[in-house]
C-alpha cells in the first residue's frame, strides 16, 4: 500500500511492523548560519543552499568538493552531519569529524571517539552517530550527536562530552512537536536558534521536516 501524507510526501505501509514509513530520502545533514541567514543542506556528494530562512533556494546543488576543496577525500562523497560551531563549519562522517575550509592547509580529522568522557555504551563507544544539530548563533562550539532515539551533548572546540546520552523523549521542549516516531527512532539533522520572538527547532527526517517555537 501507497499513500500520500497531508504534506504531500510519499508513504509506505508495513504490514510487519503495521507502520507508515516515508519514501524516499531527505537529507543527510544540515547547517545554519544566522537567523535569517545561509542553511547548507547537504545530500550525497552535493549541497544546496537556502537563504533568508526556508523559503528561498539561493543556487543549485553544488558538490561539495567544488566548495571545499580541501576536505579529506571521504567527506568529499557524503556527510553523516554538519555544525555550526562558533561560526564555523564542521562536517562530520564515520564517527570522524574536521572544520571545512576553502583554502589553506587540509584540516586533519578529529575522532569523536577521542573527545574526553566518550560514552562506552554498546551503542556509543564506536562513534557511530545518525545526525547533528548545532546553533545557527553561531556563538556556541556546543554540539549534539544523535544515535538512534539518543542524543549526546559534545564541546566541539574543548573536545569532551557534557553529559550521559539522553532518550529524545526526555527532551522537555520537543514534547508536542516531535511525532512519537521520531522520538522513537530519531532524526537525520536539525538546528536551533534563538530570536526576539522565541527559542526555535527545526528538525528534518526522512521528506518530512518539523519547524516549531519551543520557548
């Protein structure tokens, strides 16, 4: 069975599981710079850019090679995630992560394995991670890695853990926003921002994303 949700995009149904699942992929990460500013979305080995919020795409999908030239070749095929950390951007893959630039000397990758207090639970101690999502302040090297219906609060720049993971159905501000699936499963990339008219969240998975004011 096939259908189309209310948003328009296309569903599945799993008679195993007896769920609705999304068709199709979205994106793989994303990073926000300003409020209103420049969102990087990045899917595969390209990105594309939205200006002004999320109403207009500024150009078509570039590679993201052709931008960041000097990315170790990995990163060039695909990211699992993307921050904005203190207005700077980091990308993130195979439990690796390294600042993106656009000249000089190739920055060399960071493990996150290897920021202090890393989790050993089975389902951290690898380093494997689903998504990021950072503060498009730009005023914050505080990041949070996402596994499964878990999410893990990092210091990018002090390069050490902030605290045990966290079940995303403990997250106060998400309750009433966030679709109990995804609380349940998780997310493939998010950002916040704060501005005159409130604390905001948006948070992206699969075709869907979510955009709601949490204070």
């Amino acid at each position: 069975l096939w259908s189309i949700d209310t948003s328009g995009a296309p569903h599945r149904y799993d008679p195993l599981t007896d769920a609705w699942s999304p068709q199709d992929t979205g994106i793989d990460a994303v990073a926000a710079f300003g409020v209103p500013g420049v969102i990087y979305h990045f899917r595969g080995d390209s990105f594309l850019t939205v200006t002004g919020g999320v109403n207009h795409v500024q150009d078509p999908p570039v590679k993201i090679a052709e931008m960041w030239p000097n990315l170790p070749h990995s990163f060039t095929q695909g990211v699992t995630g993307a921050a904005n950390v203190n207005g700077d951007l980091y990308l993130f893959r195979g439990g690796l992560y390294v600042a993106a630039q656009k000249s000089g000397a190739p920055s060399a990758p960071g493990r996150l394995t290897d920021l202090d207090s890393w989790p050993q639970a089975p389902a951290w101690k690898d380093g494997v991670i689903d998504a990021v999502s950072s503060d498009a302040s730009g005023q914050s090297s505080k990041v949070q890695l996402y596994h499964g219906d878990e999410v893990l609060s990092v210091d990018i720049a002090k390069r050490q853990v902030l605290g045990p993971p966290q079940s995303l159905s403990d997250i106060g501000p998400w309750q009433g926003h966030v679709p109990a699936d995804w609380l349940a499963s998780g997310i493939d990339a998010g950002y916040y921002f704060t501005s005159p008219t409130g604390a905001w969240t948006a948070l992206y998975r699969g075709t869907a994303m979510i955009f709601f004011m949490t204070a």
